[in-house]
C-alpha cells in the first residue's frame, strides 16, 4: 500500500487530513469543508477547505462516497494516519483494572482467554479475539488398529486420560505385526513426553537406521508422526467475543458487508492464520483493510499482538477485529496491554488446562 508521506503535504493540508480522519473514526460519517470550518476546525473558508480536500482525494488519502458528501480517509490515506499522525491514548486505570479483573481468580486458561476476550470486545467496541496453540499433552501410550489392509488407526492416549483417534493411509497393506510393532516402539519413545519433545528424536533414529524397526514399521512410524504434528499445529485454542459489535448502524447500512464479515469469523482457521502473521512482531500489528487478505472483502481491520509466557516466548496472539474506521488510537494501547496482561497472570500458578 503506497501513497504520499506526510512530508509531501502542507502544514495546511497534514491538519485538514488529521481532521478529516479523526472525525470520521469518531461518527463513521464523512466529513464535509462546512464541518471542518466549525468551532475546533481550521480558520480558513469552506472554499479554501474544498480545495485542499480535493488536493487530497488526488493523492489517493481521501475519497467522496457521493458527489455532494464529504470526504472519508482511504485506507492509504489510514494507513499514514496511524503511522505518522496518531497519537495513542493509553487504557485509563478503570479500563486496565476490567481487562485485568477476569485473569485475577486463576481457572483455566480457557476461561481466563476468554475473561480477556469479552473484556477487551467491550472496551473497544469490536470482535476481540484471543488465540494460543492448543496444548500437547504428554502419553502414555500410542498403538495402531488395522481398519483395512492399507488403512489404519492410530490412538494416542495421554497422561490425563484423554484418547484421540487419526486414520493414517498405508502405501500398502501391512499386517498386525508391523502395526503392533510401530505401537510399541512409539509407546517407548514417547512415554512421558509431549509429541513435539519426542518426534525429533524418534526420527533421528528412524532415519539414522538405528531404530531396530524393519522397513515398513519404521515407515508407519513416520506416517504416524507426520499426522500428529500437523494435527496438532492446526488446531488452537482461539476463543471470539463480540461478533455484535460489528454489526453498528453503519455496518447494517451494507448487509452484504456484514455478511461477509460475519463469514469471516466463522472461518477459525482462517483467522489463525491471520493472527499468526502477528506471532513474530516485537509490537502491536494493524492489518487495515486490504492490506489482510482474509477481511479485504469486508473491509475490515485487524489489530493484533503476541503475548509471551514468563522466559519471553510468544506463546499466542490477542487482536480486536472491527470496522476500519476503528479507533486505532484508543485500540492499540489496549490490545498492547492485554497481550502483557495475558502473559503476566497466565504465566503464575493457579491456572490449568482442562
């Protein structure tokens, strides 16, 4: 997304612009010269005003939805506001004290993401969200259960109990001794440990010959684990409060918009995908518009942070979706405060898994 820096514009201009923005973020309406020449406005005539705007419409900051309406700020026109002309207005100590008040009694962590979710959602005023990587658990055991000759079962069981079942294609048949075969020697290596803690070694083994395996238990070994490690990288915690709130006087103005989006958070894939593109930052991301492929239809804007566990890996992602007319400058602080929120008490004892 490309368009004039602020160092292009007038002094004039850069304040006709800044207004032009800040009014539109605050009523969702565009904003007209006769407007901007009112009481807080600039001191030059509707005339003088109209020029400028049209100065800026050229530039690709600004457009007029209708011939005889205002202007509202492209997302070009967003995009430089929020990174050469906000100035961010951090949470108050009522607002930091509501974020922090549903992570204060320790639970799970399932429901502290979600205490922060509907916190955040209220406060800002759109569809928070709140994502982590879905927790390995640690085995006790994994076997294969023949289904048909080239098609098996496998069952992991974790030290909580839990049991998850995955079909596993075979290249070619295989009889109960390869299965059983595959199942102990997996058992052995994993027993105790998290998957991922023990893939690396159990296939430096396979690998390295060293497994004792004949070749097709060693290649049922691999399947296996190719299975597990994407399942479970595909599968996070995610947790979306506040889906009503998009769904303002403005939003229902364009029902297909509002459908679109709506699609849009239904798709829980999709928007991790969205919120991983944040893991790596070393700050709060904004996604305005287009600039995000998942919600360039809706037009939609994504402000998202990592959050990290006490040794400072990141260990999720919290974000607020909603309209781009989002008030960035209120929105940023407090996305950045839940990601520090979530990291500080999520971090201490007294939460759990279910």
């Amino acid at each position: 997304m490309h368009g004039p820096t602020l160092s292009d514009l007038t002094d004039r201009a850069r304040e006709i612009f800044r207004l032009v923005v800040e009014g539109y973020i605050a009523s969702g309406q565009p904003m007209g010269s006769k407007a901007l020449a009112g009481p807080g406005g600039v001191n030059l005539s509707p005339a003088s005003i109209r020029s400028v705007l049209q100065e800026l419409q050229d530039a690709g900051l600004l457009a007029a939805p209708h011939t005889s309406a205002g202007r509202m700020p492209t997302e070009v026109g967003l995009r430089l506001f929020v990174d050469g002309i906000m100035q961010v207005a951090e949470p108050t100590v009522a607002e930091r004290a509501q974020i922090e008040r549903g992570l204060a009694h320790g639970g799970t962590i399932e429901n502290a993401l979600a205490a922060a979710s509907s916190a955040l959602s209220e406060l800002s005023a759109g569809a928070a969200v709140v994502m982590v990587p879905k927790r390995e658990p640690r085995l006790v055991q994994i076997s294969f259960v023949p289904l048909s000759p080239v098609r098996a079962l496998a069952v992991l069981v974790s030290e909580d109990g839990g049991i998850e079942n995955r079909v596993i294609d075979l290249p070619e048949p295989v009889g109960a001794a390869v299965l059983e075969q595959a199942g102990n020697y997996l058992t052995s290596r994993l027993q105790g440990r998290t998957l991922g803690e023990a893939s690396g070694v159990v296939r430096a083994e396979v690998d390295g010959g060293r497994s004792a395996l004949d070749a097709a238990s060693a290649d049922l070994v691999q399947r296996g684990l190719v299975v597990w490690t994407q399942d479970a990288a595909a599968r996070p915690v995610m947790v979306v409060r506040g889906q009503a709130n998009l769904l303002d006087e403005a939003a229902l103005s364009d029902i297909e918009r509002v459908r679109q989006l709506l699609d849009e958070l239904e798709s829980a894939e999709a928007i991790a995908r969205v919120l991983d593109a944040a893991r790596e930052a070393q700050a709060t991301r904004i996604f305005i518009g287009s600039e995000n492929r998942l919600f360039s239809l809706s037009g939609s804007s994504v402000i998202a942070s990592p959050w990290r566990d006490s040794e400072g890996r990141v260990v999720g992602v919290v974000g607020v979706i909603g309209p781009t007319r989002l008030n960035y400058a209120r929105v940023v602080p407090m996305v950045d405060f839940t990601a520090q929120t979530l990291g500080r008490f999520i971090g201490q004892d007294g939460f759990s898994r279910k």
